[in-house]
C-alpha cells in the first residue's frame, strides 16, 4: 500500500490528483486541509480527511508520520514558512519523498516580453515562493519542484518540462496537465527526484497568457 499525504487538498490542481489517485486501489490517501466548507462531498474512498493547518507542527508530525509521500499544493506569502515546517516534519518522521508545486519566475528564468510582464505582475509576490525553492533543495529530502505557468482550467492533459537552468517555455497549462504530471511522479516515486520543472503547454508562447 502506498500512503500520499496531500496538503492543501482543496487545490484546484490537487482536487484532480486525489481523483486521479482515486482510481489506484494501491493507494491511500490522506487529505490535510484548512476549510471543511470547501469538500465536495465527493472525496475518493481511498482517502481519509483531516482538517488542519501545515503550520500546526504537532498535527502535521502526525499527519505526516507513515506516509510514503508528501505532496504540497499551497500557496500565500508565508509558503516559505509552511515549506519548512513540511521539512522539519518530514526529517523527523523519516519520510522522504516531497513534491512540492510553487510557480514559474522563482529562478527569473522567463524570457522575453513575457518574462518582464510575469515579473512586473508576480514578481513581489514569488519572493516566499523562492525561499521555499531554496529551503527544499537544501534539505536532502528526494524532492521534486514543480513550476507550473499560468494555470487554466481547460479539461486537456498536454505539457512539456524544462529544466532548472533553462529558459521557461509557453505561458499557460492547464491544472489538469499538472496534476497528470504529479500522479505519474507518484505512481513512480524514483520520476525526477532532485529535479526543479519548469511545467508549460507546448505552443503557447505569446507576450502574456492569452486571458489576461
């Protein structure tokens, strides 16, 4: 049996991931998340919810303890913070495999037009998203970051990685090509350990996302 701890559960991107692992009889899947107003009732019967913050270090010790993996789907200018108590947590429970999503422009990697009007649009606001960044490759934790481009909710599975270093392509992806990419990670935890991807839809490179 393979135990997922999803934090932020309530995600758009992670609401397709529980799915997705709802289908997978191997799995058992822990649900942490701040609002109970916010299930839909449909929750996978594999999964078990539990309401809480990534900042109670004590709920998030036991939450995380037995877990084969961690996946993280948060957000906010304290996500550094919340990053690293996920780190802590992990390192004293002795579990090691995270995938964490935090977004496009964390490494000034987006190039061009685009890439100024991302940092004139975010820029301010990926500073926490970077010390999460930092925080998680230094951990020696088996992580993954994922670094989505602007999000969409089209209903399509197609994308394309880059690598930490490289130029960011496209502009867009949808939630649903992201959350494809974390299930296949997790069905298949040694899938780009170490590795910080740049996630985006092939052909969609433009000036700026084409609904903004």
């Amino acid at each position: 049996m393979k135990r997922v701890l999803i934090l932020g559960a309530t995600g758009q991107i992670a609401q397709w991931v529980a799915r997705g692992l709802g289908q997978h009889e191997g799995v058992q899947q822990t649900l942490l998340l701040r609002n109970p107003r916010k299930l839909s009732g449909e929750e996978p019967n594999n999964a078990q919810v539990v309401i809480g913050d990534a900042l109670d270090k004590k709920l998030l010790r036991k939450v995380v303890t037995g877990q084969d993996i961690v996946y993280a789907n948060l957000a906010g200018e304290d996500l550094d913070k919340q990053a690293l108590a996920i780190i802590a947590a992990m390192q004293s429970a002795g579990v090691r495999r995270l995938i964490f999503v935090l977004s496009l422009g964390i490494h000034d990697e987006v190039p061009g037009r685009f890439g100024e009007w991302n940092r004139a649009t975010i820029g301010e606001d990926l500073k926490p998203y970077r010390r999460a960044a930092d925080a998680i490759a230094a951990s020696g934790l088996d992580f993954t970051i994922l670094r989505p481009a602007w999000l969409t909710d089209e209903h399509e599975v197609d994308y394309e990685l880059t690598g930490k270093g490289e130029p960011f392509s496209g502009t867009v992806v949808s939630r649903k090509s992201v959350a494809d990419l974390i299930v296949q990670i997790i069905k298949q935890p040694t899938l780009h350990i170490g590795a910080d991807l740049g996630v985006n839809k092939p052909g969609s490179d433009g000036d700026k996302p084409y609904f903004m």
